[in-house]
C-alpha cells in the first residue's frame, strides 16, 4: 500500500516523521517524570527549571527547539539537546520503521517495539533505570498481537518464550559467572529483561545480532567517553548499556532479516 502511488508514500513518510517526533516529546517527558517521582498521567508540561507552564506552541515537536535556539522562553535557561537529537532521531526511525513493514499490522507492532526502546533509553540515560513498567507493557502489547493478528497457538507461546529466553537466560548465566569473578556487577538486571522484551519482537536470531550490534556500540561510546574524561575531567562518566541495546535492536529490525540472510548464502 506503501508505494501505490508517489503522492501516498510521500504522505505515510511525512505522516511517519510527524508521529515520530510527537511520540519522541511525549516519552521524553513521561521519561523524566519517571525518574522525578512526578505522575506521568497528571499535571501540565512545564519547564523544568523555572517551573512555568508551557503553552501548546512551546511544545512543537523539533520547531520550538529551533525557534527558541535550544532556550527556555520564560527563563532562558538552555534546554538539554537530548529531547532535540531525540525527537528527530526517532522521527527517522519512523520513517525508515514504515519503509521496512509498509502499512501492515506488523509495522504498528514495531512502531510500539521502537517508542518502548525510546523511553527506557531515556530513563536509562537519566537514572540508570530501566522501568519495569514499561517492560510488562511491551511484553502485553506483544502477547496481544500473538493473539490477535498471528492467532494464538502453543506453537506460537512456545515460540514466543524460546524467542525471549535464548539470549537473555545464557547472558543471564554469563553475567552471575562474571560478577562472581570480578566481585563487582557486570550488567545490571534491567538490561537482561530488555533482551528478553527484543527477543519477543525480534526472534532469537535477530536478538542475537542485535546483542552484537550493541556490544560494538557500547565499545565506541566508551572509548569516545573515556577519551572525553582523560581531556575534559578527571570525573567517570557513564553510560548506560540500555540505550546500546536499543539501538543494537532498531539496527537489526531494519536490516537484520537481510543481513541473516546474506551470511547463510555463503554457505
């Protein structure tokens, strides 16, 4: 349905971008409200330093950044870029997301998968949390679509737990092993019950390559990261594992079915 016509893939990518970058300002707020103990159900947006109500034109997605040059327009106190780079990074996401599944049921499935990686990302990012909450939901949302859209089977249950257990149970085991050796923690927990949440929405093996993609992610950060801390301070700093993974998933949903497919050619 996607490309029926030039005119309608050009408006379900416009649409896509759109959606992307509101869903990106709604979880970047319900992400900090999570990791300030504030109700993400009530309350208006305000600005987190002066406290001043924002109105509905301070809260265009990606435009009031840019009109107001990254500054809170009743204090001018400067906005963090993360909500910025945020909202049009997930807006790309969406659009290549919808690029991927075309208009099916399947792309309304990652388009969740994609805002549930989104937000416990930014909670990651904030408070090294990743909330059990948002967790269940996926899991729900998941199971919901198995029975729903795949029709429910054992088949499919049986499938959906292998799924979820193949990578997250054996790097469960690595993880106790190396915190026994090291004396010290070695992945925190929220990030093993993220990979059980990607294998259900993955399958085992995109899993997989999605923990490798992480992996390298993780790698490069930390070194940009500890070469920033040798010539800016001498404080650690930190990053979290769960946005790596995150991006590890979104990088195999897009591309890694083909990717899977090109290394068993070869043999």
């Amino acid at each position: 349905m996607l490309f029926l016509s030039p005119g309608i893939t050009a408006y379900c990518l416009i649409l896509a971008f759109v959606l992307g970058a509101v869903f990106a300002s709604f979880l970047g707020c319900m992400g900090w409200r999570i990791c300030n103990g504030e109700s993400v159900l009530k309350g208006r947006s305000h600005c987190d330093s002066c406290g001043h109500v924002l109105s509905a034109h301070d809260l265009i997605p990606i435009i009031s950044y840019v009109k107001t040059k990254g500054r809170c327009a009743y204090c001018n106190t400067q906005i963090s870029p993360m909500n910025f780079y945020g909202e049009v990074i997930l807006a790309v996401v969406f659009v290549l997301t919808t690029l991927r599944f075309d208009i099916t049921w399947k792309l309304v499935l990652m388009l969740f998968f994609v805002c549930i990686l989104y937000l416990v990302s930014v909670t990651d990012i904030y408070e090294q949390i990743i909330p059990d909450g948002a967790l269940f939901v996926a899991v729900g949302f998941r199971i919901a679509y198995w029975v729903c859209v795949e029709g429910a089977s054992w088949n499919g249950a049986l499938g959906l737990l292998l799924d979820g257990f193949a990578i997250s149970v054996p790097l469960l085991i690595l993880v106790l092993i190396m915190e026994k050796i090291l004396q010290k923690e070695a992945m925190g927990g929220g990030d093993i019950k993220l990979l059980f949440v990607t294998g259900m929405y993955l399958g085992w093996a995109q899993n997989l390559l999605a923990i490798f993609f992480a992996c390298i992610i993780g790698i490069v950060i930390g070194m940009v990261q500890m070469k920033k801390q040798t010539e800016v301070s001498e404080e650690s700093v930190y990053f979290p594992f769960g946005p790596a993974i995150a991006m590890g998933a979104v990088v195999s949903m897009l591309f890694g079915e083909q990717m899977i497919g090109a290394y068993l050619s070869l043999f």
